[in-house]
C-alpha cells in the first residue's frame, strides 16, 4: 500500500436495515486531498436472496451525515445532517433516493429515533431558548467538575418532531424531558407506548452517574428513574414482552459483590460505577423491570462484550432470540465473536468466531439478518452479511466504491502464539520470507488506552509495511478482551507489567524471525500507547526512537486537566488514589520524572485542541529533553483534537511525518524528514 492509495479507501461510518430485511443503508467517507475534506456517501442496497446485496441508488449527503433510521414501514430512511446553521433532520425515500427535510434546524442534535407510527421523531438537542441556554458571558463560574467542558454547560433537552408539515409551516415541536445535562441512547418500548433514554446527571464530585428514565407517551408523565452501575453504556434493547432490557457496558464494583443485583427502582443512594477495575471491560447486562434484577453475563469468559471503545460508534450488539435467549457480539482477543446466552444461566455462553478479523457497526432484523462491515486478515473494512443463528460472515468486496478491491499487496497479519503478552500479531513487509537475516527494521505500536486493539485494517500499519517495515502490534496485560483477571491488571500499572511484556514479546518475535534487524527497533502510540512508548524509552535501551501522539506524560497534570483524565483515574488508580494521597506514585510512574533517562530519539505529535489528553502533557516532555539537550521533535497540529483527523492532508501528512521520523532514525535516510521541517513552523500542509 502506498499513500496514494488512501484516496480510494472507503471508510465506513454507519449502517442501517429494515426491520422486515428487505433494505439496507450503508454510510461512507472517502478522502479527497483535492479538496480537502471527507466525501460522505450514502448508499441504499436491497437484499435480492439470502446474503446476496444489490445496490439500488446512492446520495452525496454533505459532511456530518449520522443517525440513520429506517422508518418503521421501511419505506422511508431519515438521517442527521450537519449545516453551518445547526443540524437538520433529512428524510430520503427508500424507492429512489428523493428527499425532503424538516425545516427546523437544531443545535448538536443526536439520538434520532422515528416514533411508534412513523410519523415524526425524538431527538435530543441543545435547549433553544435563550432562557435555557445560558448566553455568552466574558467568564464563567465553575462549581463541578464537568462544568468545565463547553458542551456541558449547554442544557439538553428531548423533542418530539413531526415528519409531515406543510410548505410555510414551522414543525409543532412538543419537549418530552429537559433542560437537563446529557441524554443518550434513545429507545422505544416493543408496544411503542414508553419512550426510554439514558439520563447522565451533573456529577457528585468525580463520579460518573447514569439513570435510565422512561416517559409513558399518552400521559408524558415520566416515571422514576432508575439509576445504573456503570460508567457507560450501549443503547438497550427490549425482550420481546418489554419486560426485559438488554444492554452492553462497563463492569463496576455494584456488579463485582454478585452476580446478580437487587435494587429497588425508588433506590436514592446508589454509589456509581467504575473504579479499581478495567471499565474498558465490559459486559452484556439484562435489567428486569418489574424485579429490579440485574444480572452479569460471561464474566468468566477470556470476552468483553461489544466492538471495543473507539473502533466505531456502536449501532446494535444486541439481539433477543426469544423472550428468554440472546445473542451479542463480543470480542475475544483481537477477534469479533458472537456469544448466545440463555436469561437464566449466567455463567454459560455459547461462541463463534467471525471469520478472521473484525467487525462493526452491526445493524439486525428483527429475524436475526446482521449487516455490518468487516475487516478479513487486515484488510479494509467491506459491507458483510450473516445470520444469529447461522453466523457465517459473507463478503461483498465489490458492493460499493472504495471497498478495498485494488491490486494492492496487503500485508496479511500473522498472529504470534506463544508469547508474554495477552496478544500480538505481525504484518510483514512484501518479500520478508525471502529477506537476508538481519535486514529487515521492526516498528511496535502499542494500544491506546484499556480497550483492546483488533485485528483490523489499519492504514498506517500497511503503509509502514509497504515501505518495507515490519510492524508488530502488541495488546499487553491490562487489555480487554482477554479475561477480568488480566484486564483488572491495568489498575495502578502504569507500565510495570506492560513494559517488560513488550520488551519479551518483542525478544520473542525477533528470534522467530531471523530476518529482523538486532537493532533497527521502534515503537509507537497514540494516547495510553503514547505514554507506554515513552516509558519504552525511560525503561529500556531496546528502542533506537519512538514517537508518542497525544501522550500523557505526567500523571498528576493529565488527571486534573483532562476532560477524562480523572474518570480515566477511577478505572487505573487502585483505592481512589489522587496526587495529594501518594505522590509517588504519580511521579514514579510518569515519563516527565524519568526524563533524563532518555537516550533514543523522540517525536511528539499533539492536537493543539485537544481535550481529552491536554496539548501541555506533550508540551513538558518537550521541555524537559530539550532542556538536557536530548533530540526531541515536536509536531502541533493547528486546530486538531485527540485524533488528529479532522482533514484528509492533516491524517496524511501524520503518516508521513511517522514514517520520515522512522527513515531518519532507523534507516538514516533524512531526506524526507528535512523536507517536511525545513519550512516556516507554521507553513500550511501542502500535498504534492
């Protein structure tokens, strides 16, 4: 693979399908460096027999195309659109692709929901009124903690919209919940007379709390809610009789005393979710609404449930079989799997694989028929098709534009067994069977965070191997997917276990593979990963250069300046700990105290915007190894986030400026990285 192949990669960001299985919608993105900008298409497809997908029509929707909702005749598929204005709902027809659209627009609209009949939505979006929404102000007071995120002062209400209108009318808008903070994961009863969504509430100090309330919609009066152990969750899904809630999320201390929970709905003191224990792992729970039950599934398997936290946005992974039976997709490993489970046996689950590789944004029928896209031995993501009861994913490679269907040399992922880590597995470079020994350079990239890495496609990974480097990818102790007992591990390591791991997984791989360099080894990653590879660095000698994007690099700072940073504290600091309680142990652990024990090259990479791991974590490490004279790059992205994705030319010249760092350093070919930084510092990103 070679960067100019990214413009013909088709990312995919949604899917949708009938309830009856006769359609199915399919949202992608494409790169087009030309412009700029991320070209969204959405393509409508039709099941003619069995797997089998056929194409009916596609659409250019603008930018910030999400939520797509077949309507429940499946005649009709509506969708949330960004505009500079705010966010409009467009309504496209299923038989040939016409549109129309509400004429209201909303502010930071989400959780589209069509209502019972069809005839209108429920949305969540910004409080309108001025009254509401507090005005701009030169200052603000913060009393809470999440008072601090911008989007959090904005007060959050629930709407019902009507779908038909007439030409110079305004839509009767009728408010079913709100002003309020956040509300997420909107959903119906099987009989359509409840309205469910998920409350999270202004927080106690550091501690997340969730509540699920319902409305009854013929009276609007709202029910008690009833509060949740855990930090996040998915959308639930009703049992067919609606006495059941099915739903995906984090394990929490409330859930670790039993496997089964007593709690009364009218329940005011419930202590919230998630600490001492690895959150990122999570668990399929069934809530009973007239018992106040909840039970715990598969917590005995080497799973987590669910497609892990940032490799897509979840669509549905859960599916009742009968009122008593269920089926959800997991992950075990570095592998999407598909688990049954009967209600009342905790502690037995059925498996099976999902080919070779992994899979997102599920969407079922209501006979069990799942669309998705899936990835097969690191190749890119495609439209699939397979059953519940007969889970055998079928490919459609060739359905749409961009799917992967290029003459490309893909590096095919070889998983490593036997070996100190949980996981890992390594693609080769075309030719390295064939290689001299000792001749072929190594780049390890670590995981971001709890929630595992998949074997999936990876676009820098393949490009990095098309350039004749060997990249091994690591999930150390500490990962989910790999079982409670090692995912626990993660709490208060900080590296102590995950280090030496990395260090003896890639011993192992070296001497497995004669055709490795001895020394031409680095290593990379992005957020956690980016803090583990500059404790690479500190800890051992191994590493000729290693780059961090978006690290943390001191514990204490990233705790209390993070948007996340001390949520992200109550899963990976044991007994509640804050910096004032044991000081140490945010020193010992952090990269800037360890500074001066950096003796290999390193590139930092930052989004100037970033809110989840702040700017200033890379901005210290900086500090510190320049001081000492050590060679330390610093990359800042102007106007960039966490992802460092916001435009095609800034995702390609990431790469770019990687894999220059890795010539320069591994390789001693400077040429390129010279290029790139022998410019103004603040020249704009021109793509040749």
């Amino acid at each position: 693979m070679a960067f100019s192949d990214l413009e013909e990669i088709a990312d995919y960001k949604e899917t949708a399908v009938t309830a009856d299985g006769r359609y199915s919608a399919f949202l992608s993105s494409m790169w087009n460096l030309e412009k700029d900008e991320f070209e969204h298409t959405l393509h409508m497809c039709s099941f003619v027999e069995k797997e089998a997908i056929n194409l009916i029509w596609k659409a250019s929707p603008a930018a910030g195309a999400r939520d797509l909702q077949f309507s429940p005749s499946g005649n009709e598929l509506a969708i949330l659109q960004r505009t500079e204005e705010g966010d409009r709902v467009v309504i496209y027809s299923v038989a040939d692709g016409t549109t129309r659209w509400i004429p209201q627009l909303f502010q930071n609209a989400s959780s589209l929901l069509w209502d019972e009949v069809g005839k209108g939505f429920y949305l969540v979006c910004d409080a309108a009124a001025a009254a509401e929404s507090p005005p701009y102000s030169d200052y603000w007071h913060i009393t809470k903690i999440p008072e601090r995120w911008e989007w959090w002062r904005k007060k959050r209400i629930v709407m019902h919209v009507p779908a038909s209108f007439t030409e110079n009318d305004s839509p009767d808008l009728v408010r079913f919940a709100g002003p309020g903070y956040e509300y997420h994961h909107s959903f119906l009863s099987p009989h359509g007379n409840t309205l469910y969504f998920v409350d999270q509430v202004n927080m106690i100090g550091t501690l997340p709390q969730l509540r699920l309330r319902r409305i009854h919609l013929e009276t609007k009066v709202e029910g008690e809610p009833i509060p949740l152990p855990h930090s996040f969750m998915s959308t639930p899904v009703p049992s067919p009789s609606g006495r059941y809630l099915a739903y995906i999320a984090s394990r929490s201390l409330e859930t670790e005393v039993s496997p089964l929970l007593i709690r009364s709905f009218h329940h005011e003191a419930m202590n919230p979710a998630g600490f001492q224990l690895n959150a990122y792992d999570t668990r399929l729970y069934v809530l009973d609404l007239e018992d106040g039950v909840l039970g715990e599934y598969g917590s005995q398997e080497e799973i987590s449930a669910g497609t892990p936290v940032g490799m897509s946005a979840a669509k549905q992974e859960v599916y009742w079989m009968n009122e008593d039976s269920l089926a959800y997709l997991a992950t075990k490993g570095h592998q999407t799997i598909l688990a049954r489970v009967h209600r009342d046996e905790l502690f037995k689950l059925d498996i099976e694989v999902l080919g070779h590789g992994a899979s997102r944004c599920h969407s079922m029928t209501s006979e069990g028929k799942v669309i998705c896209v899936h990835s097969e031995n690191g190749m890119p993501f495609v439209p699939a098709v397979f059953s519940i009861h007969r889970p055998v994913v079928v490919l459609h490679p060739d359905l749409l534009a961009g799917s992967g269907s290029l003459e490309i040399v893909w590096a095919t992922p070889q998983v490593m067994d036997e070996i100190p880590a949980p996981g890992a597995w390594l693609y080769e470079p075309d030719g390295m069977a064939e290689a001299m020994p000792g001749t072929v350079p190594l780049i390890v990239y670590l995981y971001g965070g709890a929630a595992q890495l998949c074997m999936a496609y990876e676009d820098t990974h393949q490009l990095l191997a098309g350039k004749g480097y060997a990249v091994l990818v690591i999930n150390t102790t500490g990962t989910a997917g790999y079982g409670r007992e090692l995912s626990d591990l993660h709490v208060d390591d900080w590296g102590t276990l995950a280090i030496p791991e990395v260090l003896d997984t890639v011993a192992c791989v070296r001497q497995r593979y004669k055709a490795l360099h001895p020394t031409q080894v680095a290593v990379y990653g992005g957020s956690y990963g980016g803090f583990l590879a500059m404790r690479c660095l500190t800890d051992s000698k191994l590493f000729q250069t290693a780059c961090s994007m978006a690290g943390i690099s001191n514990l204490s700072s990233y705790w209390g300046a993070g948007v996340y940073g001390y949520q992200y504290g109550l899963s990976s600091l044991r007994d509640r700990t804050r910096p004032w309680s044991d000081p140490q142990r945010f020193i010992r652990s952090s990269p800037l105290f360890l500074a001066d024990k950096v003796n290999s090259p390193l590139l930092l990479m930052h989004g100037e915007l970033d809110g989840i791991v702040p700017v200033a974590e890379s901005e210290q490490m900086f500090t510190a190894l320049t001081s000492m004279g050590k060679e330390v790059s610093l990359l800042l992205f102007h106007g960039e986030d966490h992802g460092i994705r916001s435009r095609p030319k800034v995702k390609l010249q990431v790469r770019r400026m990687l894999l220059a760092w890795f010539d320069k350093h591994l390789r001693g070919n400077e040429q390129d990285w010279k290029g790139y930084t022998s410019g103004d510092v603040d020249e704009a990103i021109i793509v040749e």
